[in-house]
C-alpha cells in the first residue's frame, strides 16, 4: 500500500463501533441483522485534520457553551475556500446558517412553493430530495438521467418540457451526483440553469459532494457560472461530508438575491429557531483553513479504495460499476447476477453488508447498490470481497 495511504489511514483511521454512530449501531433501523458490515449512510471512519482536533479540544477546555455568534475569522475562511477551490467571491449578506443540508432543502422547498405545486428532482438521486417533496404535500415531477457506457447524463429536453407542463417551480440539483458520481461541467450547469432561468424555475444546487472530486474532474459551483443567474440559484454546501462533521450540524444556505433572501428569511422565522452549532462552526472554520493536506490524502484513499473495487469487480462482465468521477460512493448494477427479488438477500444474507439499494434512489435502479467507499481500506477488502465471493458462487449456477 502506498506510504501516503498507510500514514493516512494509521494517523487518521478511527474504529466507531459502540459509539453511537448510525453508521455502525444504527443498522437495526434499516437492515435485517445488526452484524452487517457497514458500507451504507455516507461518513466515514477518518477523524478530522489534527488541527480541527485541538481547534475543538482548545474551546472545548472554555467550558462554557452558550449562544453563538459567527466570527469574522468563520466567513474569511469559508469564503477564501470557496474563493481559491472554485472562484466564487461570497458576501457575508448572502449567507445563511442551518443544522443541515436537508433541512435546508425541506425549508426552501416550503418557503418558495405552495402545496401542490411541482417541484423537479432528476433520478436516480439521495432519497431526502423525494422526501423534501412529497412528505410536504408538494408534486414530485422527476426527469430520469440518461444512462450511457456507465456515465449519467441530463436529458435537457425532457427537463424543459417538463418544466413547462407540470408548471414546475423548483428544481432540486445535486452536484457533484450522490449516488451516480457524476461532477457536471460547465457546460452541462450553464444549459440547466438556462432552461431553469427561462422558464422562472428557482435551482437549489446540493453542492455538499463539491469538495470531494477526483484531480480530473474539478467541481464547478453554481455560483461561478454568472451573476446572471443569481435571481434563479439557492446553494447548499457544508463543511460536513467534506470533513466528517454531519454530527456537528453546521451547513450553509446561499442566497445571492435579495428577493430570494426576504422569502427565506420569512419563511425561516416559521421554522428555523436554532442557534448556531457553536462547536460545528470552531471545527468548520478549521477545516476550511487548516484542511486542504488532510483532504488530498483522503481522496488517494478513496481513489484506491475506488480503484480495488472496480479491478475486483472486473472479473464480473455483468456488473456495471458508474465512472465515479466524484463522491466517495460506488453505484453497481448486480442485476446481470442477481434479481431485484434477492438483492436484499444476497447483500445481508450472503454477502453480510450493510449498503444503500438503489430503489431507495429512484424507480428503475432496484438492482443496483451504492458502496460507501471512505473508510479504512481493510474494510474495503473485507466489503468487496466478500461480495466477489458470492458473486462468482452465483456466476457458476
Ligand atoms: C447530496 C446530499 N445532500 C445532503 C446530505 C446530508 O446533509 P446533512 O447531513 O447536512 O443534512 C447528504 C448526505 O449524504 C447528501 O449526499
């Protein structure tokens, strides 16, 4: 293994196990045995850089942990992030803070439409963006990804003529793509967001993948693509997936409209009373300045991570496994080997793994899996080959 890697995963590594993490003890909720292992929910078992560690040690000793405020020192760091990783230039006015990307998405679907109104999604995606929908009495209007050589693509005139039939409102984007792996170019954002802004359609971009991207295949943000969008785009983004901090529940809402800014804001004060995550926002402020080493060494981890799967995997022509060109989840296609009716049986019975099924993504994908793949590269090991093991019993039948 290479000595990055290795030097990672030994200073980095954390086994949590009893440690009241849905991941590892949460698996009776979903799952038919407590046993599996866990290859499902996306975090990880990476703890965050060192100096986030004595950043939260140093206000942990303060000992006291009342309402907080944002600092300065939170917005120059986030903002010259996002500056240097994406050349967006943000504004303090534009901001807002949330205990979580999907609240947020729950909130703006809320604040910017009535029920019954349409909102888009385009599937296969995380399943909270269908439960933002409809659990809010809003219309689910979904336009299917086009599926070619492993690599998801938008279908640009399907979305338009939805858009306009259903009266569509809102379209909720994920980008870069969980479960498909797909980082959007430039090009692909620009034609979405012209349909969205010609036909008056709000786009709230999930862009909380964006940090975690392979070297060929840079995120483009939203928000780099023009003021002349800005009247249309609402930004998610958090410190969260990039760093393992979802328990901290500090993510942020961006909002570079005014208008849009007052409808949020009403709507806000309706349902949103939190204050600050004190300790989500020392931790966020560290990674975004102390962060980046400890992020390129995570991505070669999930890049062999990545890399052992998919030559593991090659000795199945029928598996399809997505170019994943970020994320650090895998999406399979078992269907060549196993029917939608034994998918559950075969990954908890016989492979004894606990993943994501692709049905809870959308119709049409319930042969698929999605692999959870940061994590220690001996649980990788483990995962896939346990997995190949029942694979090829099934290729000799
Ligand atoms: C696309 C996407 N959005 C949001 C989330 C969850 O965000 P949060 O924990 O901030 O609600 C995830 C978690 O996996 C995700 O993949």
């Amino acid at each position: 293994m290479d000595k990055t890697i290795r030097d990672f995963c030994e200073t980095y590594g954390v086994e949590r196990k009893q440690t009241n993490s849905v991941k590892w003890d949460g698996l009776s909720e979903k799952f038919s045995n407590d046993q599996l292992l866990p290859m499902w929910v996306a975090d990880m078992e990476f703890k965050v850089p060192k100096q986030v560690e004595e950043a939260l040690m140093n206000r942990v000793a303060h000992g006291a942990f009342g309402y907080s405020l944002v600092p300065d020192s939170y917005y120059e760091a986030f903002f010259a992030w996002q500056k240097r990783r994406y050349g967006v230039l943000l504004k303090e006015e534009w901001l807002r803070f949330s205990t979580g990307v999907v609240n947020s998405f729950f909130w703006i679907v809320q604040g910017f439409t009535q029920p019954n109104e349409g909102v888009m999604i385009l599937s296969p995606v995380y399943y909270p963006f269908y439960d933002s929908v409809e659990q809010t009495g809003r219309r689910l209007v979904v336009s299917d990804l086009i599926e070619k050589n492993d690599r998801y693509t938008m279908n640009f005139s399907e979305i338009e003529e939805k858009i306009v039939k259903e009266q569509v409102k809102v379209l909720i984007h994920c980008s870069p793509h969980n479960p498909v792996g797909r980082v959007w170019e430039r090009q692909e954002l620009e034609q979405l967001m012209a349909i969205c802004a010609k036909h008056e359609v709000l786009v709230v971009s999930d862009e909380i993948h964006q940090d975690l991207t392979s070297h060929n295949h840079p995120a483009v943000a939203m928000l780099s693509l023009g003021e002349q969008y800005h009247s249309h785009l609402i930004v998610l983004n958090a410190p969260s997936k990039t760093f393992n901090l979802a328990g901290l529940l500090n993510s942020h809402i961006i909002i570079p409209d005014e208008h849009n800014r007052e409808i949020y804001d009403q709507y806000a004060e309706k349902v949103n009373k939190a204050a600050n995550s004190t300790l989500g926002l020392v931790a966020g402020e560290a990674c975004y300045r102390y962060g980046e080493e400890w992020l390129s060494q995570l991505m070669a981890v999930i890049h062999s991570n990545h890399q052992y799967l998919v030559q593991a995997l090659a000795a199945f022509p029928k598996v399809k496994v997505s170019q994943r060109e970020g994320t650090y989840l895998a999406w399979i296609d078992l269907g060549g080997y196993v029917p939608a009716s034994e998918l559950v049986k075969f990954m908890e019975e016989e492979c004894q793994l606990a993943v994501d099924y692709g049905e809870w993504f959308g119709k049409g994908y319930d042969t698929y899996i999605r692999l959870n793949l940061a994590t220690l590269p001996k649980y990788v090991k483990e995962g896939v080959d346990r997995l190949v093991t029942q694979l090829a019993k099934r290729q000799e039948k």
